[in-house]
C-alpha cells in the first residue's frame, strides 16, 4: 500500500497543482480584474508553448468570468488548469487524449452556460448569443486540430492551414445550427445541454478521424464512422427517452 501510494505520489506534479489551487482560489476571493491580471502572469511567465494553448486558456477564463463562485466551480476550475499546464509543459504523455477531453469539458461548461442563461427560447438576444458560442466551440475545434496535424503535411504547411481554415467554418456553422435548434426544444436546459454536447463531441470525434494522424492513412474509415455514430447514436436515444418533454 505504501508503495503504491509512493508511486501515485510520483506522478502528480506538486508544484503545479499548487499553482493550480493558486488560480483557483484567486477567482474565488479576488475581484475579476486582479484575478485576470495574476492568471495572464501565471500562463505567459515562462512563455514556453504559450501560444499552442492560449485559446483553451482563453476560454477557461471566460468560463471564470461568466460562473457564479461556489466551492464546486472552484475545484472545477483547480483541475481544468492544471490538466491543461500539463499539456502545455509536456508533462502528459498522452497529450492528444488530455486535449481532447479538456475541449469536451470546457465545451460543455459553454454550452450548459448558454443554456441556463437562455431558458426561454430566443428572446433576450439569445440568437446573437449562440453565434458568439459557436465562434468559441469552433476556435477550440480548430486549436485542438492544429496541434495534431495529419502526416505528411506539417503543423506549417499550407495545406494544413487549408484545412484547419475549413474545419474552423463548417464547425462554426454547425455549431450554430444546433444551437438555435436546441432552444426551440421543449426541454430544460440539462437536456439541451447534453444534447447539443453530444453534438459537439461527434463532430470534435469525426473531425479528427479526418483531419488528424489517427491512423496510417488521414480520412474516415468506415469503422471510425460506424462506431463513432452508433455510439453517439445511442446515447442521443438515452437522452431524448430519459427527457420530459413540456409540450
């Protein structure tokens, strides 16, 4: 037992879970512009890799700013930051899959935040307010793509800045579509949260299938197709079969 607990001791990153409870604890006590202030020191002091996950950074201080305090929302945050300075200093071995579900986690903070703030369908400038969302969830997308880039064009290449342009508009588009769809449901916010967030996992998991080295070959295969649609297939059925429908 001790030397398990030794070994799991190991692998946490004190210094950084430190800084981590710093973070949090400064959006819980501090008013917003010192804490804005101290959280752009804690990510650009060192530079290194500051530019690859700025835009998640960006987003989880935007999230800070939009959430009420609470205890929850504090860990929350304590945990969202350190998984990212984990990718940032490369302190993760698998840097793709932590990404990858940083940018379903801070997806669905966005979402769920929509979602409560626009309960009543699209009155009060929801409208505006779901394109402003989807321009983020696609910023995300299209930052997540950029740091995996499909061989045998690099992360520079034209070509890859061709595509990165194409995933970024037609994630934006989608999004949007989905989100203004999801307030004419008669449903809570929990649902249409869980919906369009299955949404948004099955285009992060479809583009990346594509547009990523996922496998020896870039593009879709039809196996990646087949059970990454059944699986979100299904759980969209849990979802919709478990809702109250207040029609």
């Amino acid at each position: 037992m001790a030397v398990t607990l030794k070994s799991i001791s190991r692998r946490i990153h004190w210094s950084l879970a430190l800084k981590a409870a710093f973070f949090a604890l400064a959006w819980l006590v501090l008013p917003f512009w010192l804490f804005f202030l101290i959280a752009l020191y804690l990510y650009f002091v060192p530079l290194f890799q500051a530019g690859k996950l700025a835009v998640p950074y960006f987003v989880l201080l935007l999230l800070c700013f939009l959430q009420g305090h609470s205890i929850f929302s504090t860990l929350l945050f304590a945990v969202i930051f350190y998984a990212l300075f984990l990718i940032k200093d490369l302190l993760v071995i698998d840097r793709r899959a932590t990404h990858e579900l940083l940018v379903f986690v801070l997806s669905f903070l966005l979402v769920r935040d929509f979602y409560i703030r626009f309960d009543q369908g699209v009155a009060g400038g929801a409208l505006f307010y779901a394109f402003l969302v989807a321009v983020v969830l696609a910023l995300l997308v299209r930052n997540f793509l950029r740091q995996f880039p499909a061989e045998p064009a690099g992360p520079e290449s034209g070509a890859h800045r061709g595509t990165l342009r194409v995933a970024g508009w037609l994630s934006f588009m989608l999004f949007t579509q989905v989100l203004i769809t999801g307030l004419f449901l008669p449903l809570d916010f929990i649902y249409q949260s869980a919906l369009v967030f299955l949404f948004v996992v099955l285009v992060v998991e479809l583009f990346q299938e594509y547009f990523t080295a996922g496998s020896a070959d870039a593009g879709l295969s039809r196996n990646g197709i087949l059970a990454t649609a059944m699986t979100i297939f299904a759980l969209f059925v849990i979802v919709l079969s478990s809702a109250r429908w207040s029609l």
